[in-house]
C-alpha cells in the first residue's frame, strides 16, 4: 500500500497480513529458539554447580591435610567437648572455603534465602549440598568420655572415586530449603535427602575431590543411589 504523507514524500507502510506474517514469523523463530535457550540455561547451570562442588571437595580435602588424614566430623565441636552443634558446613566455610555462595546450587536460589533467613548458628543445616554424614563424616561426638567412630580416613578409602562426599540435596518437604547431609535413608533421622534437580540429576562430589553428574529418580533418588554402609556408593570400602 502506498500512501503521501506530504506532497512529494512517498510512504510505503505495511498491510495488515504482511505484519501477521511478521508476527508469525517471531513466533515460529521464538518457539525455535527458547528449548535451546533453557537447555543452554540449565547446562550452565550444571557447570556452576559442579564448580562449587570442586571447590568444597578442596577445602574438605585441605581440612583432611590439616587433620592427619580425618574427614571433617559432622558435629565439628563435639571433638573438644561442646554441647552445641557446630556443622561441618559452617566449619569448612569459616576456616577453608571462606565463600558461602559456594554451598549453593545456582538452580536453587531459594535455598540461599532460606539460608540467610535462619540464625547464624542454624543456618548452616541447611546449604544446598549434602555431606555423607552416616558414613563419611560421622557424629564424632562424646559419649561421656568416649568418641563414637571417628571420621573416616583418607587411607582408609580405597575406592574414593565412587565413595560419595557431597552431592544436590534438599529438605524433603518442599525443595525449598537445603539439607547438609543426605544419608537420612540410613539414619532415620529428619527428611534430607539428595534432590534431582539437574535434568533429573544430581552432580556428586566424590572422595578423591571429582565431580560427576549421575541420572536418578527424583523421587526415589535411591533406586540409583542405594543405601547403607555396605552400599557402592555410600560406604567406606
Ligand atoms: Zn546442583
């Protein structure tokens, strides 16, 4: 369609099909392009967190360096003989790690806000990445005068590459907020459990301080995972 603007200027504007092409046209490119976008989304996202798992496996490895070889105990101050629990992600954060955004998983920036919702002293229950508690960190407590069973030991691992550290995990309830450990399966204890949230994944940090993505069930994460202490996965061995 031609019009004149003003004498002498020739406009040339668009009919109303040719500006439904236009539309459509977006439309098409956009529905192409998004799937890839959200996929691009989630893979950098996976990167990001498989980065803060390496850097928690170097300060957890770091802390075994400084601790003749011990894993850091789950309840940190009950080796000097405190009543309150001071978590390994509190210990390791404060002394090795010194960068708290690193116990989060991009995916989840809700945990993070659960977390800097809760007191200093409670908060660090609840960080985006669970430790093999029942396993690997142990309470390490006093019972009376006597330790439970220690930590486990670097030597003491001799398949380190496929003995778990820390992977994806949150509270159960709702994914909303975290969990600092995950072997709630085996302790009966509280609902922390590992959390899919990678492509129905979890990225896991191994002993030997590596980082792999593993597929799993999101709601049944130990189909894969199994349980226990003679577990593949889970147990010292
Ligand atoms: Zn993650």
């Amino acid at each position: 369609m031609q019009n004149t603007g003003s004498p002498g200027v020739l406009l040339r504007t668009f009919t109303l099909i040719e500006l439904l092409v236009v539309i459509a046209i977006i439309a098409i490119l956009a529905a192409m392009l998004l799937p890839a976008l959200n996929q691009a989304k989630g893979r950098a996202h996976q990167i990001s967190c498989v980065g803060n798992q390496k850097q928690l496996g170097l300060s957890m490895l770091m802390y075994a360096d400084d601790s003749n070889e011990y894993h850091v105990p789950y309840y940190r101050n009950y080796l000097e003989g405190g009543s309150a629990p001071y978590q390994w992600s509190r210990y390791i954060d404060e002394e090795y790690l010194k960068a708290t955004d690193s116990f989060f998983c991009p995916t989840t920036p809700e945990m993070r806000a659960y977390f800097d919702s809760q007191s200093v002293s409670y908060r660090y229950f609840f960080t985006a990445y669970g430790y093999n508690y029942w396993n690997i960190g142990t309470s390490y407590r006093y019972e009376g005068n006597v330790l439970d069973t220690p930590p486990a030991r670097l030597a003491e691992l001799l398949m380190p590459d496929t003995t778990i550290l820390t992977l994806d995990a949150a509270y159960r309830t709702d994914y909303t907020a975290g969990a600092n450990n995950a072997t709630d399966a085996d302790s009966g204890c509280c609902n922390n459990v590992p959390h899919a949230r990678h492509s129905d994944g979890v990225n896991i940090l191994w002993c030997d301080g590596s980082v792999r993505y593993m597929k799993v069930t999101p709601l049944d994460p130990w189909a894969q995972l199994g349980t226990g202490a003679n577990n593949t996965f889970w147990g010292r061995k």
